[in-house]
C-alpha cells in the first residue's frame, strides 16, 4: 500500500507541476500579446479585411470536407446495408 501511496503521491505532484507549468506559459503569451498590441498603433483595415477573407476560406473548406466525409460514410453505410 505504500509504494502505490507514493506512486499516487508522484503522479499527483506531475500533474500538478504540468497544470502550473502551462498556466505560467500561457501566462506569458498573454503578456508578450498585450505587448504587441500597445506596440502597434494603428490597424490597417486592409490586413483586417485580408485575414478575414482568409478564415471565411478556411472555414468554407473545412466545412466541404466535413460534408463530403458524412455523404461518404453515408453511402458506405447503405451500400452494406444493401449486401
């Protein structure tokens, strides 16, 4: 019972070491972030519009891929069905 106390003991302290570690690190993105946006004054409109073009594509084709995967499975499921 002891040696799985102490395994238990080790696990917990590793896992508790993990969650601190990536709060600290998050932590710091924020800030180098936030460092960032107090550096840059100005927002051009033009990289807004950009960026945004480029997730509507991004999120366009996921949702094609997305479409053509349940269609497949679909077909696939009825055609055994069928056998």
């Amino acid at each position: 019972m002891c040696a799985t106390h102490f395994a238990t003991t080790r696990y917990l302290k590793s896992i508790k070491f993990l969650i601190e570690y990536s709060l600290m690190s998050t932590h710091y993105k924020l800030d180098d972030q936030a460092q960032k946006f107090n550096s840059q004054s100005k927002v051009k409109l033009t990289d807004l519009l950009s960026r945004i073009n480029k997730e509507k594509k991004i999120e366009r084709n996921r949702n094609l891929a997305l479409s053509v995967a349940a269609v497949s499975a679909v077909t696939v499921f009825g055609i055994i069905l069928s056998l």
